[in-house]
C-alpha cells in the first residue's frame, strides 16, 4: 500500500484534494492510504507516509519541509499548480505512481535517489498577460528570487515556525471555545437550556495557558533539543503562571481568568521565547561525561535542574517585587494595536495579507503577527463589553472573514459565480470545481487553478477588493449599522451569512455581507470580462 501524506497550512484545501485521490484510487481498485494534515501536524506523520505532497502556497517553505523530510527519509512534492487547482486527483496519483513506482515499504524516490528533492518553480499564469512587460517580468523575477528565500528563512526559524505551530495546534479549543457561544443565543430564547459556558472557560478562556506550554516544547522539537522538550514546557508553564501574580487566599492561590486566556497572549509568547532560549544555551550543557555509566533519564532531570532553578528564580524575583509584565508588555505593544485598530491599519493587514497571497505565498506566513492582533482586540472587546463600554476594536477575525474574505482571502467568492456561468468551458469547469470550497472560504484552488497568482490581471481585482472591502466594513461597523462582535466566534469555514450573523449576534450584518458580496462583484466583473475573452479566444485556436 502506498501511502501519501497532503498539507496545505491549516490543512483545510489539502483534505479537499485528498479527498479526490482517494476517490480517484477507489475508482482504479488502487490501494492508497491517503491523508491530509495541518503543517503544525506533520512531524507526527511523517514517519509513517512514503512521500509528502505540499500546496502550491507553501512553495516558499519548500527547502525547511525538505530539511525536515529528510529525517524520514522521505521525499517532498510541490503540487502542480494546475492539478491543486483542478483538484484533480487522478492526475496526482499519476504523479505519485512516478515517484513511488512500486508497492511495499516506505523507500526514497525512484530518481534522485538521494532525499534532496527537485524543486519546482511557481509556474506563472498560463495567459498572455503573465509577461506583458518588463516591470511585470521585474516583479515576478524580485518576488521569486529575493522575497520568497527570505520568507523561507523567516518561517523556517525554529522560533517562528514554533509560534506558528503551537497556535495550530490551539485552534481546536478556539473553536470549541467559539462554537459555546452559539449555545448562548439558543438560551438566551430558550431559558432552560443548559449553560455551557463553562466550557468556553476552559478551552478558549486557557488559550494563554496553552501557548505557554506548546511554545518551549515546540522550539525543543524544531531545534532537536529532544531531552528538555518537555522540561521546557513545563517551565513555561510554571513561569507563565508565576507572572499573572496569582492573589494569596484564604483558600490558597487566586489567578485571573482574564490572563490565563486570551488576554495573555503577549506575556504567553514572551515567557515561552525567553523559556525556550534558556533551554537552548544549555543544550550542550551536561553534569556527566557522554560514557557515563548513569542512566539517560537520570542524566536528563539533572541537566535540566539548572535551566529549570534559573528561569523560577527570575519569575520568583518578578513576583516577589510585583513587576507587572503584562503591564509593561501592553504599554509597549500599545501603539501597534492603536494602529492596527484604526482604519489605515484594517486596510494595511488585508493588504499585506492579499499581496503576499497573490504572489503564491501563504498567508500564515503571517499568521502570528495578525492572528496577535485579532486575539488582542476580541480580548479588548469582550472586557470593554463586561464592562458596559461600547466594544471599539474591528481588526477582528469576527470582521475579517465574514466581511472581507468572502469566498476566502482576495474575496474570490463572485469571481467563483461568474465562472460558473462563463463562455469559457475552463472557466465554467473552474467555477464547478471551487464553488464548494469557496462557499466555505477555503480558495486555494481557486487561487492556483484559474489561476489568480502570477496572474496580473485577476491579480488587480483581487488587491483592490483587499483595500475597497475593508473601508466599507468600517463605515458599516462605525456608524453603528452593524454591532461590533463582543465574544470571540473563530469558525472561519462558517458560510458567507451565517459567520456573520453569529459573530455579531446582529441579522443586519446580513445586509453587510450582500453590499461587500455586490461591490466584489463589480470590481471582479471588468477584469473577469476580459480574462474570459482571452481564454474564449485560445479555445478556439485550440490552444487550451
């Protein structure tokens, strides 16, 4: 049996195009264990998969999946862009077969026999307005030659891909945490419904608890550090705790909810880096000599008692003089989150965002620094909303997916019907293949397979509704149209209508999602027209 192994970041748009392969080796009696994963998951599965395959937006982390990889001996595969787009399974286990050519135990490609794997470039769009001019070859040639080998590096720091990771793997309990507040509105109608409450306390309301624990031990992970993984966990936790400044009680110790949640986020990742960098400098440091006769797990506790003793004493110091990290952290990060919140700032994340995205490189490149800023200003909101002030913050994920990535980042979702009902039959078999995906904001395929990246004329409509979209927003939510979200509601794959109605808790955020859905519309249609008439035109000369 062979045995394939798909991500795609979240793992989301990967499930789709392993679901294909699976119905794809079902129908040719193939036996295929096929399975897509998030990329915070991969070092788990790994071991028991013959060859990776990894989306097309996550080309520029080919070279740190290719590292990593190559401890399992196992090879590495950028899917075609046309393929991920189409989703086309068939065409992918064709592919698979010409790497893994035979049945049996897991073995290294067929050719290179090495596990460097041939990397594959970012094909540009297959139009003719891909190369129309020398700033468009300029642009194309700086992104792939100069920004993604520094993102690669950037990303690939054990540091960074930890954070990335340890929020992946949270995501679950933000979801759970999420989805209790649906409960809420059916009690608030039906009295006698059980409150569950408590379970968002504990799932998203230990969000920083969490990170505090992941982060130390995914940086042990990343850096191969295997003896102190779960020393270095521990240690945060115990430091992060430390740092709240718990209350002396009769009954004992009194911590605050709010910063064991997501309230703090920012002292979570500050004690796990400072944590994890501890535990790093004393990676080489050992009581014994390496022919002790001790035994290992005796040899790792000790070694572990110094980075251990010094990190409880500084938090020790830290609470015994009662210095306020979180205090001081919030003062500091203070101007970044003002503007964030402001309207230059909604419109610079969506930007950032759009653009990297449109040159093929995935948005959780990203995904700490504004996931850091939505975490921040739902947490701000629900205390302002506790408080009885009216909730101010919009660079929310409650405003974001619902109201400007409608059909996924780019707000593809129109672009999407409009090919459904397109002259081109690519196009209209484009529109077929994504429509479902895109209703549950997940358009990788449509990004890749129309294709939108590289493709500088569906890339115009795509960067203008990342600037248009969230201006509208903002007036909507300012002039009080629309209620700003006051409770964390994280379950992006919600249908464009619904996700919006839930965050909010307010049915004229439907009027919202229909005006942005409308205004995307229009600024897609123009540039739609036109790609529609090139690819019309290369069917009838038979070139596609």
């Amino acid at each position: 049996m062979k045995k394939v192994l798909l991500t795609c970041g979240a793992g989301a748009s990967s499930g789709f195009m392993a679901q294909k392969m699976r119905q794809a080796a079902k129908k040719k009696g193939l036996e295929y264990e096929i399975k897509a994963v998030s990329e915070s998951e991969l070092n788990d599965y790994m071991a028991n998969y013959q060859i990776l395959l990894i989306g097309p937006h996550l080309k520029y982390k080919l070279d740190a999946l290719t590292e990593e990889a190559a401890k399992y001996n196992l090879p590495v595969k950028v899917i075609d862009e046309d393929i991920y787009g189409t989703l086309n399974g068939e065409a992918l286990l064709e592919q698979v077969d010409e790497i893994l050519p035979g049945y049996g135990e897991k073995q290294a490609p067929a050719a290179p026999t090495s596990t460097k794997v041939e990397k594959q470039e970012v094909k540009a769009a297959p139009t003719e307005q891909t190369n129309t001019n020398e700033h468009s070859n300029f642009v194309m040639d700086w992104v792939q030659n100069k920004l993604v080998p520094n993102m690669n590096r950037v990303t690939g720091n054990g540091f960074v891909k930890a954070i990335q990771d340890s929020m992946m793997l949270i995501l679950p309990f933000i979801m759970v945490g999420s989805l209790i507040s649906i409960f809420g509105i059916i009690r608030e109608n039906f009295p006698a419904f059980p409150d569950l409450a408590v379970i968002n306390t504990f799932s998203f309301g230990l969000f920083s608890l969490f990170l505090s624990f992941l982060l130390p031990y995914k940086v042990m992970e990343n850096y191969e550090i295997t003896k102190y993984k779960f020393y270095a966990a521990l240690s945060g936790v115990a430091t992060f705790l430390m740092l709240t400044l718990p209350v002396n009680v009769d009954e004992g110790m009194a911590f605050s909810a709010d910063k064991l949640g997501a309230g703090g986020m920012l002292v979570a990742l500050f004690t796990g880096i400072v944590v994890a960098a501890v535990f790093k400098a004393f990676a080489k440091f050992s009581f014994f000599k390496k022919d002790t006769s001790m035994p290992d797990i005796v040899v790792s506790w000790t070694d572990a008692l110094v980075p251990v003793f010094l990190l409880l004493l500084g938090a020790t110091i830290l609470y015994s003089t009662q210095i306020d990290i979180y205090t001081l952290i919030s003062d500091l990060f203070a101007p970044v989150f003002n503007i964030a919140q402001s309207l230059p700032g909604l419109i610079i994340c969506s930007l950032v965002v759009t653009v990297m995205y449109a040159f093929g490189i995935s948005s959780w490149a990203v995904f700490p620094v504004i996931w850091a800023i939505w975490m921040q200003g739902i947490t701000d909101n629900i205390s302002l909303a506790e408080a009885g002030t009216a909730a101010t913050n919009l660079n929310l994920m409650e405003v974001f997916h619902p109201f400007i990535y409608l059909g996924g980042t780019g707000a593809t979702l129109m672009l999407v019907i409009f090919m459904l009902r397109s002259k081109s039959k690519r196009l209209k078999l484009m529109g077929r293949l994504t429509i479902v995906p895109s209703i549950f904001n997940i358009n990788e395929p449509v990004v890749f397979g129309t294709p939108i990246a590289f493709n500088p004329l569906l890339m115009i409509p795509m960067i203008l509704c990342s600037i248009v979209l969230p201006i509208i927003t903002y007036v909507f939510f300012q002039i009080g149209f629309v209620q700003i979200p006051t409770e964390a509601f994280q379950v992006w794959y919600l249908p464009i209508g619904l996700y919006g109605v839930l965050a909010t808790h307010d049915i004229r955020s439907l009027v919202l999602s229909i005006v942005n859905l409308a205004v995307s519309g229009a600024i897609y249609w123009p540039f739609f027209r036109a790609y529609e008439k090139i690819e019309v035109e290369k069917e009838a000369k038979g070139e596609v």
